[in-house]
C-alpha cells in the first residue's frame, strides 16, 4: 500500500477494516488475539516486504516518518495501514505465567517452540524416555546436537529414546489437593482404628480390675466376718458360737523369736529332729554362688548356726531320720541326697530320671525311704543298696507331680478292722494309699478327696490324717480335712474307706505349694489340733478337732510356708516358716 498516494477515501475505509478487526479481536481471548495479529502481520510481509518485516523495522520506519514530518513542518498523518503492524508486537508480548501454565495443563503446547503440537505430521507429539512431551520435528533437531540433554530435566538423551505417542490432546488432571485430603482421610482413618482399639483395651482392663475388685471385697467381707466370728463351722452340722470365752481355754501362744534367714534367700520347708533336738530349713543360697541346701537352728539357744550346700536345685521336700542325723532332702536337679548333720556333708546321692518332688521316711523299717517323682512315679530305696531302688510301686495312670506323702506304720489290729501300713500319696487332684502286702509289693487304693491336695500330716497316736485341699469352684476356700483310714476285716480285698472326721475352712486363695501339720493338744493327749498357715489372712490358724473349733490365730507379716510342733526350753510350741523368716512361738497353759 502507498501511503504517500493515498486518498482520504482510503483512510476512511483502513480505519473502519481496523476497527472492524479490533472489536472481532475483543471477544477473543488473549492467545486468539495474539494469533489474529500474527495472520495480519503475515499478510503484510508477503504484500510488502519492505515496509513491515519486524517490529523494530515498524519501529524504524515510524521514526523516521517522524523525522521527515519535523523538517518539512508538517503535521504527521496517522495511517491505518501502518497501525496495525505496529499493534501486534504489544499484544503479542510474551503471555503471562499463569496463563502459560493454563496452556500447558492443557497438554497442547511444545516447551521448546511454544507451538500447539499435531496429531499427525512432522510435529506431531513425542516423548523421550525421561517422559517429557515435545513436537517431533523439534526434539529431532534438538537432539541432533552433542551430548544433547532433555530440555526440561538435562536427562541425557540419543534419537533412539524418542517416543512418538498415539494421542490428539493431554491433559493433566491437578491432584495435589485430592491426594492431599485422601492422605489426611487415611491417617484420620489410622487415628480412629487405633482410638478403638486403645478403648477395647481399656475396656478389656476395666473388666478385669472389676473383677479383682469384686474378688478382694468378697475377700475382705470374709476376713470381716471371720474376725468377728472367731470360730469356723466343722463338717456336717455347721456349728458355730459367738465367742470362745465360753469354752474351755485353749492357753495363749506367744512369740519367743523371729530369725531372720536372708532378704535374698529363699525358704521353703521345714524338718525337725527329736534326737539331736535340732531344726532343719531349706534354703536358696544368698550371695555370687547359686545353690540350695540346709539351715540349723539350734532350739536350745533358737539360734541359726550352720549350713550346708546340698543341691544345685531348688529343694522341694525334707525329712528327718526319726533315729539317726540323716536328713533327706528331694531336689529339682534330678536327685535325691542323704545328709550326715553332724559332720554336715553329703554322704548318698540318688540319681532320679526326672525332678524329685517329695520324699518320705518308712516308719516301719528305718532302712528305707521313698521317693516321689515330677512324672507320677513312686520308688522305694534302702540306704544299704545304693546303687539303684529297691523297687517302684505300682502306677496311678496319672502323671501329675507327687507333691506330698507320707508313710503310715502297721497299727494293731482289731476285730472289726485292720491297720496295714503303707504310703498314702497326693498328686494334686488324686490320691493314693499303696497298702504294703509283702517286702516289694503294693495294692493301690484310689482315695476320692474334692480339691487338690497339696498337703499330708500323720498324727501317728490317734491314726489320724490332716488332708489340706486348695479351693475349688464347688469350694472357694481352703479345706483342711481331719480324716482316718478304715479296712475292713471281713473281706481281705476291699477297698480303703475314706473317712473324713472334720473339716475346716481357711482363707479363699492359696497359691503357695504350703504345708500344714497335725499335732497333739500338749493339756490333753487324747485330742489333737490341725495347724496351717492361711496364705489370704497371713495368720497361722490352730483348730481343735473335739470341738471343730478355731482356738488360736497367730499374726504373721509374710505367708506360711511349713508349720510343724518344736519343743523348746520354754515349752511345747510352733515353728512357722515364711520367705526368709522364721517365727518360734511357745505355748503357756492357760492361768488357773
């Protein structure tokens, strides 16, 4: 177009075609309008390339124009043909981030020439292995180069590692948030399973401390009435009186000493010895060397002297020679030991296939000895074979440990019974009399006792047995059963009855393996007294089996473990055994 030979006429119509295209352009976007001048601009070059090749040319020409204006003293003539090239360069400045960002998400554009991407044809979309998208003529030039590197990541990259890909148009959908709040969602999630189980659990607690707490009140309303009501019901009738004042008065107990064995040590039974007028205690050793073995107590002066080591393990059961100084002591290292307390050595040892659990005197023949086995078996020794035992008795069917027994001497016969002896053991829920026929033989005698019975005294005067049971469902209290064996005269095969005579009740729990013993009434020979040791009162309890009532309580700080009769200088008494304590009391007869 000349501009010098232009007419007002074609001004007017340049301005009303520019306008017409500015208000077309006003209802486009930016990236239209941007396209709209690059068309014009394109047009103009191949009318004229002289005029308008670039905007610094436009710039150029303009200023020039501008020049010439001045010196000829001319107004300048504003042209439409020249407006519009020179509008195009300001539109088209380089577009804002935000909106080149919002042309990226839309996946149309090549980052390296800005240009829209074909579905076909030399630009159309590819990819390196990295997994940016480029036109393909572009990356192909790109990578053309030496050590040619992806634009966006500078990932290496070779002509084989590009990728053409089958798709018109990508787009990438902005997650971030809604990864966001689908994390948040989940750890919520994990918050509020583990809230529920934390209250599960906490629930699971507050059962179980309901029920402790059930179980201590039942206790304590039994201690309760159990002070208050100082007698306990026999077997059978259930008799009971309000005070003891009104019977006959049983003496008073009072305590002579309480030795101290050892914080650190551990005790567990007792073993006294009429001849050399001596106390026995089993004992952990305390100290850099492990060990169990056998405390003296002098009852002469009620002081410990000295001890032996005897086992490596724990020592489950003791029992004095009733004639000589030989204490035999039954141990979990698998053997059973006779010890000589006068020069305190070890002089017998007796290998057991597995833990020995008791052990026993045979009344009748000072020679021999039994012993009681973690798997049920029972054999028989003489001190004078000591290379193996004599025999085993006969077995149960039952492998449960031997946790207690006790020997019962030939009695005098009479005519309506007889009294053979024999080996009365309790493995927990069974027992057992093994009735002696000849030397080496037994017959079994199944005993049904309720409850597990973890403790046997002999009372050998009266012939009576002290049976002591823990508690049960049926019972939930300690039984300790005052009973006596019956054989019948008129048939040689009948079976042992089973009588029981008394029964008293202790505290409601027992866990301790405890012992209890019965003894003579020291004011009256032809009664006795069944004496235990109540774990849940901590009190060592004394019944009078005439009357089925309790006549004594005696406080003591720990459980009793072992309870047996001593006599001392000061008088006929009890010796009780807890941990690491133990208490000497002696009995006064009651003031006239």
């Amino acid at each position: 177009v000349d501009v010098a030979n232009m007419s007002d006429d074609d001004y007017e119509d340049s301005d009303s075609s520019s306008v017409q295209v500015l208000s077309e352009a006003e209802q486009l976007d930016v990236s239209s309008v941007v396209e709209v001048w690059t068309d014009r601009g394109d047009e103009q070059v191949g009318d004229d390339d002289e005029r308008t090749v670039s905007p610094d040319a436009a710039s150029s020409d303009q200023g020039n124009s501008d020049t010439e204006i001045d010196e000829n003293n001319e107004l300048p003539v504003d042209t439409p043909a020249l407006a519009a090239p020179s509008e195009p360069p300001q539109v088209a400045q380089p577009v804002p981030g935000h909106e080149r960002s919002v042309s990226d998400e839309e996946g149309t554009t090549c980052t390296i020439c800005f240009e829209t991407w074909t579905a076909s044809g030399t630009h159309r979309l590819a990819s390196l292995k990295c997994g940016h998208l480029y036109g393909l003529s572009c990356i192909e030039r790109w990578v053309r180069g030496q050590r040619a590197k992806c634009p966006q990541c500078n990932a290496p990259a070779r002509r084989t590692d590009i990728r053409p890909i089958f798709a018109q148009k990508l787009m990438a959908l902005d997650t971030v948030q809604l990864d966001q709040v689908v994390s948040e969602l989940n750890s919520e999630r994990e918050k509020r399973k583990r809230s529920e189980v934390d209250a599960e659990l906490m629930r699971q607690k507050y059962k179980v401390l309901l029920n402790d707490y059930e179980k201590v009140k039942s206790e304590y309303t039994s201690l309760k009435k159990m002070r208050l009501d100082p007698v306990i019901s026999s077997h059978g009738d259930g008799i009971a009186s309000g005070s003891s004042s009104s019977l006959r008065s049983p003496g008073i107990f009072t305590l002579d000493r309480a030795i101290d064995l050892g914080n650190g040590s551990l005790c567990r039974n007792l073993a006294v010895s009429g001849v050399l007028n001596q106390l026995v205690v089993s004992q952990s050793r305390t100290g850099l060397f492990n060990g169990y073995g056998l405390r003296k107590v002098s009852l002469f002066d009620l002081k410990s002297s000295e001890y032996v080591l005897v086992h490596k393990g724990e020592i489950k059961d003791i029992a004095f020679h009733h004639r000589d100084a030989l204490v035999l002591s039954a141990s979990h290292d698998k053997s059973v030991k006779l010890t000589a307390m006068i020069s305190n050595s070890v002089v017998q040892t007796y290998h057991q296939p597995v833990e020995a659990w008791s052990c026993a005197w045979d009344k009748d023949d000072s020679n021999c000895f039994y012993v009681g086995l973690r798997n049920g078996s029972v054999f028989k020794y003489d001190i004078r074979m000591t290379s193996e035992a004599v025999c085993k008795l006969p077995t149960t069917n039952r492998y449960e440990p031997v946790v207690a027994m006790q020997h019962i001497p030939k009695g005098p016969s009479c005519a309506e019974d007889r009294c053979p002896s024999g080996l009365l053991v309790s493995q927990f829920q069974m027992c057992s009399f093994f009735e002696k026929q000849c030397d080496n033989e037994f017959r079994v005698h199944p005993l049904h006792l309720e409850g597990n019975c973890i403790s046997i005294s002999y009372e050998h005067n009266t012939r009576h047995l002290l049976m002591s049971c823990r508690p049960t469902a049926r019972t939930p209290y300690m039984t300790h059963s005052i009973c006596n064996l019956l054989f019948p005269m008129t048939d040689e095969g009948s079976r042992c009855a089973f009588n029981i005579v008394h029964v008293f009740n202790g505290g409601p729990t027992q866990v301790q393996l405890s012992r209890s013993c019965i003894c003579l009434d020291p004011e009256d020979a032809a009664n006795f007294w069944a004496v235990a040791g109540d774990e849940s009162y901590k009190q060592v309890l004394v019944w009078d089996a005439s009357s089925g009532k309790r006549i004594h309580q005696l406080a003591v700080t720990n459980p009793v473990l072992d309870v047996c009769p001593v006599t001392t200088p000061a008088g006929w008494g009890l010796a009780a055994l807890a941990k690491s304590t133990l208490s000497l009391y002696s009995w006064k007869q009651p003031s006239s």
